[in-house]
C-alpha cells in the first residue's frame, strides 16, 4: 500500500514545515508586537540575527509538501487549491511580502522606510499561518469534498478560525521559545526573560483556545473530533501537553536547549495526532488516502525521488541547523545588543 507512505510522507513534511516554519513566523508574530522604535529596537535586532540564517531554508518543507501533494495525490490537490484557493492566495501573497520585507528592511537606511517594510514583515508573519491553519481547519470540516466550487463558508467558519488562531498561538510559541534560548546563547539575560515570558503567554492562550476548540469542533468537524478525543489520537495530544509543560519548566531553569526539543516535538504531535484522526481520509468523510492517491508507478518514482532527496539535503539541513543554533553562523554578543539599543546603527557594528 504504498499510498500510505506516501501519506505519511506528506503528514511528515507538514510537521517539518509546521514546526521549522512555525519558528520563523512566531519571530515575526513578536518582532510585530514588540513596540515602538525605541522600546522594541533590541528584540527586534536579535530577532533579525537569529532568523538570518535559515529563514529562506525553512520553506524547503512547504515546497516538499506542495510536490507530495501534486504528484502523489493529485486528486487532493486539486479539490484543496479549487475549493481553497482565497486563503491559500492570501497565504502566498503573505510569503511573498513577508520575504521582501525581512530582506529589505535592513539594508533600508531611512527610518519611515524602514518602519513601513518592517509592518509588512511583521503583519505577513501574522496573516501567513493563520490563512494556512484556516484552510486546514476548513478541510476538517467536510465542507470540502471533490467537485466543491469555492466559497466563503469553506474556510470562513469557527473550526476554520479556531484553526488559525491555534497556527498562530503555536508558531509564537515556538518562536518565543527559540529566541529565548538565542538570547541565552547571545548572554542576553534582560532578553531571556523577556521571550521567556513571553512563550509562558502563548501557552496559555493554546490552552484556551484548545479549550475552546474542542466545544467549536464537537458539532462542527465531529470525525476529526472523535480522532483527537479517542484512541491514539488522544494519546498524542496528551504527550504533546506533556511536552509542553516540560517546555515551560524548561525554560524557568533556563535549560533552553533541551525546551526546545521538548516544544518542536510538541508542536509535531499535534499536527501527526490531527493527521491521525482524519485516517483514513485525507479530506474527512469525503476522500480516502486510496482514492486521492496517484498511479502507482508514479508514487514508487516519488518514493524513489524522495529517499535521494532526503539522502541529498537531509544531512546539509541538519548541518545547517546545528550551525544556527550553536551559533557559528551569527555570532553576537550582548555588548553588540546594548550599543544597538543604545543607537548605533548595527550595519557599522
């Protein structure tokens, strides 16, 4: 049953993208709430630094995910893009601003200019993951089935908003969480606590908003419901708040290192355990892993491909990321922070 790997391929580079991704739009969710020039200089350029070098590598997953889902499962695919194809619009137009502005706003020398590409950085790292997360949330629904015409109520109802506010509490949690331990390891101490508390925060908003999810979800997307409330579904969820905790625990001993495992893998739960409890539908109640997947020629071909690639690109992401958070690839002291926010210019730095 090779549409199953296949499948669970798919679930996989999802999670990889959710959580690699998911830290990358969290930096902007805070670069975007930090404050004014003066009160929000020094996250922000601590937030530059640690994104620098592996933002661009990160959409490596959305793209892996995007090849899965036209070429092993075609029929998803186009049911997903036709009936979804607003959001998904929005969420691109949202990667595209949102590259532009992190790309821009430091080589921008005048103030307004750069205050104007750092709000479309910032705003895009809001929009981005709650349209994706919307679009899911809709899928889990059933209001979405082949043959379905585009529409409003496909992705502009409560599981759907639900969906997106959860995408956008987990990717700042993520982000906090990362940024704390990149302030730890730029002997930041002042930012430690501040991201620190800041990831704290974010949980707590999950917690609600899973609260609130399950009340939103039980009438309107009940198969998907039933998964995450049962079985090995719940199971996950459950070692996923396990994780979580352990997270915030973490953090208050500032072993962040090890917090950030302990989030990622939380985060990679949750969306395995949603995957897991749509089985064996990949658009609830409506399409079937087997009816959706491909010829099976090609999926042993994207099979085939997809071992090279991971054989490839694996080991130089991995490289790349043991690189990043050890950091070899940014060095930055907290001396450099303190001149930054004491006013200088960080290109003369």
């Amino acid at each position: 049953m090779i549409e199953y790997v296949v499948a669970w391929v798919l679930l996989a580079a999802v999670a990889a993208y959710a959580c690699a991704g998911g830290a990358d739009y969290g930096a902007g969710f805070w670069d975007l709430v930090a404050g004014g020039p003066e009160r929000g200089k020094r996250p922000r350029w601590l937030i530059d630094h640690a994104m620098e070098p592996v933002w661009e590598t990160n959409n490596v997953w959305l793209i892996f995910v995007l090849v899965i889902m036209w070429t092993g499962f075609p029929v998803l695919f186009q049911t997903v893009f036709t009936a979804m194809w607003l959001p998904l619009a929005l969420a691109a137009v949202g990667l595209v601003l949102r590259g532009a502005g992190f790309a821009l706003r430091k080589p921008t020398r005048r103030l307004a200019r750069r205050r104007v590409v750092g709000a479309v950085f910032a705003l895009s790292s809001l929009l981005t993951p709650f349209f994706l997360g919307a679009a899911v949330g809709g899928l889990a629904t059933g209001r979405v089935a082949p043959g379905t015409k585009a529409s409003a109520d496909a992705w502009a109802n409560g599981t759907s908003v639900i969906a997106g506010l959860l995408t956008i509490a987990a990717t700042a949690f993520l982000g906090a969480v990362f940024l704390t331990a990149d302030a730890r390891r730029f002997e930041a101490a002042d930012l430690v606590g501040y991201f620190r508390l800041r990831a704290w925060c974010s949980l707590g908003v999950i917690a609600v908003l899973a609260v609130i999810g399950l009340a939103v979800t039980h009438d309107d997307a009940r198969y998907v419901h039933d998964g995450l409330t049962s079985g090995i579904g719940l199971t996950l969820v459950l070692v996923a708040v396990v994780g979580a905790l352990a997270t915030a625990g973490l953090l208050y001993r500032t072993a962040t290192g090890w917090a950030r495992i302990t989030a990622v893998g939380s985060v990679a739960l949750v969306v395995v355990a949603w995957g897991l409890a749509q089985r064996p539908y990949l658009i609830p109640t409506s399409l079937t892993v087997s009816e959706a997947a491909g010829a099976s020629t090609t999926l042993r071909w994207l099979m085939l491909v997809t071992v090279i690639a991971v054989v490839l690109v694996g080991p130089p992401l991995v490289l790349l990321y043991r690189l990043d958070t050890r950091g070899a690839l940014q060095p930055l002291t907290d001396a450099d922070l303190r001149q930054t926010a004491a006013g200088r210019d960080p290109e003369t730095l």
